[in-house]
C-alpha cells in the first residue's frame, strides 16, 4: 500500500470503525482479531493482540521435567552441532 495515500473510515454511531481492506489484508487481520488500542499523543494506535502472555524466563525456568543425568557442555555443543547440521541439509535446494 502506498504510504502516501491517505485512507478514511467513519465513525459510527455506535463508536465502530470500519478499517479499510487494504489495511486489514495488509496486516491478515481477518474477522475476529483481537486489537490493542492504545492512546497516543499523535493518534490512536491499533495493534493484533499477541497470541500469548509476555513471560519471563524465571516465570517458565524448570517447567519442563528432565530425567536422566545431566549433559556436559561438551555433549550440548555436540548435539547442537548435529541439529544445525540437519537443518543446513534439509533447507539445501
């Protein structure tokens, strides 16, 4: 879409506002997603709502079980190895 094109809508009056196709297609938001409205000094800004809650690495840390003996730091740098490996191969044409 160009930048220099201005799109308009309207509110309705029941404080709806239509978004124009472009925009919508433009973003994949297709009916039924979730906006964040946000008040700025400029305007207001609508973004798609994230699919899950922000979290933090200490909010998550240890939540998945692991039962065997604890791997060195060389048998993880092996088995990154092998997994980027295997990646670089399948993504060759």
């Amino acid at each position: 879409m160009p930048a220099k094109r201005k799109l308009t809508t309207t509110v309705s009056t029941k404080g709806q506002v239509i978004l124009p196709k472009a925009i919508r297609e433009q973003r994949h938001w297709s009916a039924g997603t979730e906006l964040v409205v946000e008040d700025t000094p400029d305007g207001v800004l609508l973004k798609a709502r994230p699919a899950f809650a922000p979290t933090r690495p200490k909010d998550v840390f240890g939540s998945l079980s692991y039962k065997g003996s604890a791997k060195s730091m060389a048998e993880m740098r092996a088995g990154i190895a092998v997994e980027a490996k295997r990646r670089h191969a399948r993504n060759r044409y």
